[in-house]
C-alpha cells in the first residue's frame, strides 16, 4: 500500500503544477489584454496550491504549517 500512497502524492503534485501554470498563464493572459477577470471566482486561483499541498510529504506539510502560522501569528514586543 505505500506505493499506491507515493504514487498518489506523486500525481497530486503533477496535477497541481499543471493546474497552477494553465490557470495562471490564463488569468494573466486575461488580465493583460484587458478582458475581465472577474468571472474566475477566487477557489480555482487557490485549488491548484491545494493540489500541491497534499502531493508533498508529511513532514514538508507540517513545516508549511508552522510557516503560515509564523507569519500570521501577532507577534509580542
């Protein structure tokens, strides 16, 4: 079963960095010719990181965590 796991996390990041550069190609792409871009609805610019997030190992996921959390976290003088 650890293959299948691997594997899985393995097609999670290959989808998500597809998706990441077909959407933002394409939002940037709309917003440089002028076209709105307020039709794309902001969860598809966020899906494709989301992707990427549970393709990485668990310790990467946890280092990220601890990232957000320390640059979202009020820091005391």
């Amino acid at each position: 079963m650890e293959w299948l796991e691997k594997t899985t996390k393995w097609m999670m990041l290959i989808v998500g960095t597809c998706g990441l550069l077909v959407i933002y190609f394409g939002f940037f792409y709309l917003m440089f010719n002028g076209r709105s871009t307020a039709v794309i609805p902001w969860y598809i610019l966020i899906s494709p990181w989301i992707c990427i997030y549970f393709g990485l190992k668990q310790r990467t996921q946890i280092e990220v965590i601890r990232w957000f959390m320390s640059k979202f976290s009020r820091k005391q003088p």
